[in-house]
C-alpha cells in the first residue's frame, strides 16, 4: 500500500522456479499480492509462488510460435485487486525494490502509466550488444511511424493505474503485447504515459529461450501493422507533432 492505493505485482512465469524465489525474498512491504500467471512449467515455478503466498493462475493459451507470453499479463492483469499494477518478468531481470519508488512517482507525478527504461546500462554484460541494437531499431521505427520519441519500446516492467488497462484493452498473446500496451497507452489520449529510468541485468538463471531473430521481426511486422489499423480506422491525428507526451 503506498497512499490509498494498493499494489498488485504480476509476473508470468514459464519455467523460473529458481529466479522467482530470489524475486520474492525480496519483495517490498509496500506489495499488497502477487500474481503469479504459470504455463505448463515442470519446474518449481507453482511450488516457490505458493510458498510466498501469491496467487496462482494458469494460461494455457499461446500463439502460434507457442509463446503465451501475453496471454498470461492479460489474465493476471485481470485478476490483479490492486489500484496500482506492476508487471514485470520473473526471471529475476528487474529490479523489484524499485516498485515502491516507481509508485510513488506515478502517484505524485498524476501519471497513469509509466514504462521502466531500461537503457542505457551500467554494465556491458546486462544486455547482448544485438538485444541492445534491436531494441533501438524498433525505437526508431516507433519513432518513425507514430512520432513518439521511446527509449526502450522493449521494456518489460510497467506501473500503472488499473482503469488504464481497462482503458486500453490488449490482444496481443505473444512478445508482441509489449510493444501493444506501450503503443495503446502512448497515443491513448486520456493516458499519462512516461518513461522511467530502471536499474536492469541479464537473467540470473538458464539460458535465454527468446529466439532474437524471429521475434525482432515479429515486432517489426507489428509496428507496421498496428499503425496501418489506425490509418484505416481514420486515426489521422497520430503523426510526428505529437513527441515525447510528458
Ligand atoms: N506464463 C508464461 N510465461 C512466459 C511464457 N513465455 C515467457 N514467459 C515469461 O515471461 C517473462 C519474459 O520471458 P523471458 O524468457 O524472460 O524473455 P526475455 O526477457 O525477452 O528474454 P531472456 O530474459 O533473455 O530469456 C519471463 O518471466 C518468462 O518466464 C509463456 O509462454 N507463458
Ligand atoms: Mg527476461
């Protein structure tokens, strides 16, 4: 709780028994519950949520690379009580005593939404020099296409007021939701949206299974796509004089 408002933490989690505990050990007092959305994992991943209270659900949907990435934010984001939501992964990549501040600061700022930046990095090592490139590419490409200047159109931690999920609605199942919930809170006119600076690290445990290539694509493909609905949808407003909405 911070204020009156309450906070939910969502995380979906597929196979991250072991970097979930180390998130949770560390969790903030301020969080009120945690959700953790689970896909089929045969690790301890349900074992460790449970043993720290937070909520479970499962979502078996996922899109047709199998990834049900954004299925499950949909679901927890559902279900989550809080006036307040945080997703972020729980591979241990982002810095979860820095809620607490990223809340107040939506709060006393009277943002609705704010995407945790995550570049630049202290260190090399926190993110692969293509992960880094790319994540710029689809900067510009934002850029480009919607005029919006992002520094990090990749960032998978966000804090927001819960009616802006409600505002916005999602349908992305895959890594593309990312990129959906940044682009529809972006231009949304009633959405306070800002970027805000993170301290972030390269997951502790495993190795990646993100498939750079055919997501980097995926996203392309996205952003190209999302703007040619708004033009159909005679959206023309959305052009390169609306910078930077803070
Ligand atoms: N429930 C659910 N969670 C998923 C699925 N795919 C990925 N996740 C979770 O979503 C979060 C982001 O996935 P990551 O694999 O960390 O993706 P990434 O951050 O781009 O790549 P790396 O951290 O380098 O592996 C993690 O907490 C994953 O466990 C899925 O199909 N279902
Ligand atoms: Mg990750």
């Amino acid at each position: 709780m911070i204020k009156q408002y309450s906070l939910s933490l969502v995380m979906p989690c597929k196979n991250e028994g072991k970097a979930l505990e180390t998130v949770l050990k560390k969790l903030p007092k301020e969080i009120d519950e945690v959700i953790v959305v689970d896909n089929n994992s045969n690790d301890s991943t349900k074992k460790v949520a449970k043993k720290y209270g937070a909520r479970i659900f499962t979502e078996k949907r996922s899109d047709k690379h199998g990834i049900g990435y954004g299925f499950a934010l949909q679901k927890g984001i559902s279900q989550a009580k809080g006036t307040i939501v945080v997703c972020m992964d729980g591979d241990g990549s982002y810095p979860v005593k820095e809620i607490p501040h990223l809340a107040k600061t939506l709060i006393e700022k009277n943002l609705d939404f704010i995407s945790c930046n995550r570049l630049p990095f202290k260190k090399p090592k926190d993110m692969s020099s293509v992960r880094a490139f790319g994540v710029k590419i689809l900067n510009f490409i934002t850029w480009f296409l919607y005029g919006y200047k992002i520094n990090d159109s990749l960032s998978g931690m966000w804090v927001f007021k819960r009616y802006a999920f409600e505002e916005i609605g999602l349908i992305e199942g895959g890594w593309n939701l990312s990129l959906e919930i940044k682009l529809k809170a972006l231009i949304h006119p009633g959405i306070k949206f800002s970027e805000h600076q993170i301290s972030y690290r390269d997951r502790i445990f495993d190795l990646s299974k993100q498939s750079l290539f055919q997501t980097g694509f995926e996203h392309v493909l996205y952003l190209f796509k999302f703007r040619l609905a708004l033009i159909k949808a005679n959206n023309f407003s959305l052009g390169i004089n609306y910078f930077a909405k803070e």
